[in-house]
C-alpha cells in the first residue's frame, strides 16, 4: 500500500490552503479548513472525497458565515482512526470530539452524501444543532437484497490489501477520472476538482479508507432512526444523480419529521462542485438560523 498523503508534497496546491491547519482530537490528526466569520456551519464531505470537493461553496457560505470543513477519517489528509472504527457511528462520535476540541457549536451541520448520514448519526447520538442540510444526501441502504450483498462485497474487499493498491493504480494509470466522475455521479466538475480527484483515487491509502468506510456502513439503522430527528433537515438534490436517485431522496425526506426537499435540474451527484452558486442560494434560502 503506498503511504499516507504527505501535506508538504501531496498538499502543496491544495484549495484553500492558506486556510488549513491540523488538529489533534480523539487519538486522530485532523486536516481541518477553516475561514469566515459569523455563526458557525460544518461541512462533512462524502465517501472518497476531502475538503478539496467544498473549494466553490466554502467562500461564499464564508460570505455570512464561519465555515469548518475537515477530512473525514481514512480520507484526504487526516490520520488515524476513531475508537470506533470506520463506522457510521465510529465516524460520528470522532467528528462530535473534534467539534469538542474546536468548541464550535454550529447552526448547521452541511453533509454531501455520506456526510449527510454522519451529520444525521450526530444528531441521533444527542449532538445539538437547528439544522442539518444534506446535499444529494446517501441515506437510504440499497434495496432489498441488495443491500447485504454490497456491503458484503465491500467487507470482502477490504480484507484484501490488494484491493486498494488495485484500485489506486488503476487510477493513477487510465488518466480517466473525470470520465469516472460523470459515469458515476452524473456531474461534470471543473479541471481543478479532477485534479484533486485524481490524486486522492491514486492514493492506495485514500482509497482503502474509502472502502473500509462502506464496509463498516450501517444506512439500515440509520433509516429506522430518521422518524427521531428533531432538527430540522433540508435535502438539496441534483436531479440527474447517478449515485443517489431523487426517489431515495424523497424516502428519506418522508420519514423524517421536519424535512424539506428541493431538487436541483440538471446537476448530478456533486452538485455542489458543478454550480455552487445554486447551491448556496438553495442553502441560504429560508435558512432555519440567521445569518
């Protein structure tokens, strides 16, 4: 397996650096970004990505906000692991203890796809927050039989320490992430966010990370918890997501007490990173906080 992502090396052009520092908390070195001023928000990003995927929407959420973007553990450059594992709850009470550390209370927790189910978890585990926004939110396990038979797949997998290595190599070697990107999410992102992709996806560590996060998933349990949310959630969906269907949006969107779903045309699964701008007015519109 290659090493970990090296800052000095691997981070030298890495969005928003000037922003970025390390924090230690839980047992974990956290790669943390931090900009603005205001009332707080997080933004947990998905399965596979780092801090990179917010470049466009962290500055103007900045506009009226604090804004705290991290890599999850296992992704980017964060080491070490939670107590818990790589887990949904393992993940969860790693990013409460981190917030602890930070002393940051935020007005919103912001998830893209996995993040939105840690955000969810955090919220179920007691963390106290007015609102969760999920954008193209993964909440829903995958139907039927499918569901067991995926996640043993990625367990099988990740016991294999061949696996990552594959997978790094195949995308350091085909050059074709952006072509991956559209096939898998149904967006198109700038050359930068390729870039950052491409780099992330070649990295064997990154990559087995990525895979033991699905592995230990638990959509199941989280599903049964959705009717207790109390916060209030705000669901921003593309509609051409090849990842996530708005069908599974709206499942989520029915089972959880104070929610809202709005559907963006035309925008896949990173949404956020192919049109920001619409993102961030889908975000500040009636927004739950003041800003």
């Amino acid at each position: 397996m290659s090493p970990p992502l090296r800052w000095e090396a691997d981070g030298r052009h890495w969005p928003h650096r000037a922003a970025s520092r390390f924090v230690e908390a839980g047992g974990l070195t956290w790669h943390v970004q931090e900009t603005g001023e205001g009332p707080p928000v997080v933004l947990l990003h998905g399965t596979g990505a780092a801090t990179h995927s917010w470049r466009h929407l962290m500055p103007m959420l900045a506009e009226q906000h604090r804004v705290i973007a991290l890599d999850l553990p296992g992704h980017g450059f964060t080491r070490g692991k939670p107590a818990g594992g790589l887990t949904l709850p393992g993940m969860a009470a790693a990013v409460t203890a981190l917030l602890a550390v930070l002393d940051v209370r935020p007005v919103q927790l912001i998830g893209h796809s996995a993040g939105a189910a840690i955000a969810l978890r955090m919220v179920c585990g007691g963390f106290a927050v007015p609102e969760v926004i999920g954008l193209n939110a993964a909440l829903m396990p995958f139907p039927g039989v499918f569901a067991p038979l995926f996640q043993g797949l990625a367990r099988a997998l990740v016991r294999n320490p061949l696996v990552p290595r594959l997978f790094a190599a195949s995308a350091r070697t085909s050059g074709d992430t952006e072509r991956l990107l559209v096939r898998s999410t149904g967006s198109r992102i700038d050359a930068e966010g390729v870039r950052c992709y491409a780099m992330l996806l070649g990295n064997s560590h990154h990559c087995g990370g990525a895979l033991e996060m699905m592995a230990g998933w638990d959509l199941a349990g989280l599903q049964r918890d959705l009717p207790q949310v109390q916060p209030r959630v705000r669901l921003i969906h593309g509609a051409k997501d090849a990842a996530v269907p708005t069908s599974a949006a709206q499942q989520a969107a029915r089972l959880i007490p104070q929610a809202q779903l709005n559907v963006l045309a035309g925008l896949g699964h990173l949404a956020h990173e192919e049109r920001a701008d619409l993102v961030a007015q889908a975000i500040f519109a009636d927004a739950a906080v003041p800003a």
